[in-house]
C-alpha cells in the first residue's frame, strides 16, 4: 500500500508541477488596473475558471491527501523491527590495572613531586 502510495504521489507531484507551469501569469492583468482603462476593478477581470485552474485544484487535493496518507502510514508502521532494537547494549567495563602494576596519576592530578625541568 506505501509503495502505491508513494508511486501516485510522485505522479501527482509532476503533474502539478507541468499544470503550474503551463498556466499564463496572473501579473499580466495588473497593467489594467493601473491606467489601462479596460478594468473598473482593482485586480482586473479573472474571467471563467480555465480547465488549467480547475485541474490544478483537483490536483493539489490528491497532492494532500496522499501527503496525509503516507505520514499516517510512516507514524503508525507495525511489524518492522528498528535496528536500533535489534541492536544490543554495549557492555561498558572500567579499566583494571594489571596485576602487580601501579596505577599512574591522571594527567592534570595532584602530584607529590614537582615535575622535573630539562635545561
């Protein structure tokens, strides 16, 4: 179903995007309403609704609703395992000196002797 999903949405995805693109810009009727003449209103005339428009809306709908559809199915998945799961804990050990041996100082520790200086 994800993988149906994902292939209508990708169609839909380019179609919207050819619609866009093969519709004429509304910034052309501006010029109208600025000294033109032809328009009394303030944006110009918008006309009847093209098929370009209509099928843009119809378009963006199917966009949104198979966005909705595959978020749903990514938040609600069931049966796939996280490998984060399936991973196990790492065991964490502390460092043991070896028998016999003395620890040494951490670097930055309070030592009894000065350190020595070469000349």
């Amino acid at each position: 179903m994800t993988i149906f999903l994902i292939i209508i949405h990708v169609l839909v995805s380019i179609a919207l995007i050819m619609i866009v693109l093969l519709q004429t810009g509304k910034g052309s009727d501006m010029g109208a309403a600025f000294g033109g003449g032809s328009s009394q209103t303030l944006f110009g005339s918008t006309g009847a609704s093209t098929f370009l428009s209509k099928g843009t809306t119809v378009v963006a709908i199917v966009f949104m609703l198979t966005s909705l559809g595959l978020a749903y199915r990514s938040s609600h998945r069931t049966g796939t395992a996280s490998v984060v799961t399936e991973t196990p804990a790492p065991i964490e050990s502390s460092a043991q000196p070896a028998p016999g041996t003395t620890p040494t100082p951490a670097a930055g520790g309070s030592d009894s002797q000065p350190a020595k200086q070469s000349e």
